[in-house]
C-alpha cells in the first residue's frame, strides 16, 4: 500500500514593514475618501451624479487586496526553483 504525504503550505508571516505600508494605506485611503465625499455636492442643488463611488470602490478593491497579499498569503514551494531555471534562463 502506498503512503500519500500531502504537503500543506506554510502561512507567511508578515514583516513589520508590510504591516506599516498597510496601515498607511489604509489611513490614507480612510482620509481621502472622507474628503472625497465631503467635498461631492458641494454647490449643486438636486440631483448630483456619485462620482466619488468609483473612486471610492477601485481604491477599496485595491486596499482589500492589498490586506490579502499582507496576511493571507501562503509560501509557495516551487518558487525557489522557478528562480533557479529563469536564472539558467
């Protein structure tokens, strides 16, 4: 009977730095969307368009992944040989 060993990859921890540069992001992102929307009507009677939801959702889906490439992310085992063989190119 032959043994089956399945390997479960590793979550990577992340660095002090990655967590800081999320941080930033995250309290930049916090501020300038605040801004974005105080500032949307601003003059305009009735009905304005959203503009600041585009801008608010592209920079969110971007700050959600950035949160995933920060704590989510797991090791992977091959990469130290796909280096090895773009090196030997």
């Amino acid at each position: 009977m032959q043994q089956i060993i399945i390997y479960m990859p590793a979550r990577v921890k992340p660095t002090g730095k990655q967590k800081q540069i999320f941080l930033i992001h995250t309290v930049v992102f916090a501020i300038v969307t605040a801004l974005t929307w105080m500032m949307y009507d601003k003059g305009v009677e009735g009905w304005a368009y959203p503009w600041p939801a585009w801008t608010t959702a592209a920079w969110g889906l971007s700050l959600i992944g950035h949160f995933c490439a920060v704590y989510l992310s797991y090791e992977d085992p091959g990469h130290a040989d796909y280096k090895r063989q773009e090196a030997n190119g």
